[in-house]
C-alpha cells in the first residue's frame, strides 16, 4: 500500500511540473513567437497597471494566474544592429540602476534565429527603502533581448516569480530562442 501511494505521489509531481506545451503566436505581421497554450493576451487596463512606460507594449501575454508576463515592446530607433555591442552597457545600465540589485547569469549579444540580439539573463531585487517598511525584498528571474529591425527597437522580455525560476527557465530560454522576426 505505502509502494502506492509512494508512486501516486511521484506521478502527481510529474505532472505538477511537466513544462508547458508551446503553440506558436502571431504577434504582429512580422513577429513570431511559441508561448504556453494556457497564455492569453493580457487586457489593457492590465497593461496600464503592469507596463507604466510612456511606450506601450506591442503585446502582453500572461500566465492563467498573471505570475508570468511575456511583452513585445517596439519604439523608434536612432541606431542599427551594428550598434548592439555598444548599447549592451547602457541596456545594463538602465538595469543596474531600476533595480536594487541585478544578478546576472548570461549578460551577451547572441544570434538567434539568424538575427543578432542583446541578451540579459537575470534575477532582480527590489527592495522597499523605506526605513518603517516591513515588506520583503521582491525576486524576479527574467529574460529581455533587444534588438534593431530597420528603424525599430524591438524588446522581448519574460518575467518570472523568482520561486518559480527553477521550474520556468528552461522553459523560458526556448520561448525567447523561438522569436522569429521575418
């Protein structure tokens, strides 16, 4: 009986964890990406409270609990993909500074899919300052590649709670390997 339940257990857990099944997404005209089947756009009062940026994303898609956020994000550039080395450390910089602090764990330009991209594997921290503040410190795992097409800036990120890192990264490194941009 205790072999059972023993193997019940370890079959539950199995499929508690099993990684998600990708389907592929349009984005837009020339943007593709595979998400989780169970990912839904996210509305766009949503948007407004997740994404506060005076650019708004191109698209959002969200876990069904709205732990998990992919966005695709397009604004005008000054720069052509051959400027991605150099902007890699203002990218950095730009993260360094909006959080309290930034572990990295890939911090590169890569080609994926034939296209070069600034990529930024982290995990972030923010800490409340406040002196009479009790609230713990926020953990994110994220991923956000920047790269140049035509006159566009185009930025993927994916963020994920930092409890989930371990179960999401795979994962979220084959989402962000499977953007196609024709």
């Amino acid at each position: 009986m205790r072999y059972l339940a023993f193997l019940a257990i370890i079959l539950m857990a199995g499929v508690a964890f099993a990684k998600p099944k990708l389907k592929k997404v349009q984005i837009s005209k020339e943007i593709s990406v595979l998400l989780p089947q169970d990912f839904t756009p996210m509305n766009d009062d949503g948007i407004a409270r997740s994404y506060p940026a005076t650019t708004r994303p191109l698209a959002v898609y969200t876990s069904p609990n709205g732990q998990i956020d992919f966005s695709v994000t397009q604004k005008k550039s000054q720069f052509r993909a051959a400027d991605l080395a150099m902007l890699r450390e203002f990218y950095k910089a730009n993260l360094l500074e909006r959080f309290s602090k930034v572990d990295f764990i890939r911090d590169e330009v890569k080609q994926v899919k034939g296209k070069d991209y600034i990529v930024f594997e982290y995990v972030s921290t923010v800490s409340e300052d406040r002196q009479a503040s009790n609230l713990k410190p926020m953990n994110k795992y994220s991923i956000v590649q920047y790269t140049i097409q035509g006159d566009q800036l185009l930025i993927f990120t994916m963020h994920v709670p930092f409890a989930m890192k371990n179960d999401w990264q795979e994962t979220t490194r084959q989402i962000m390997e499977s953007v196609v941009i024709k």
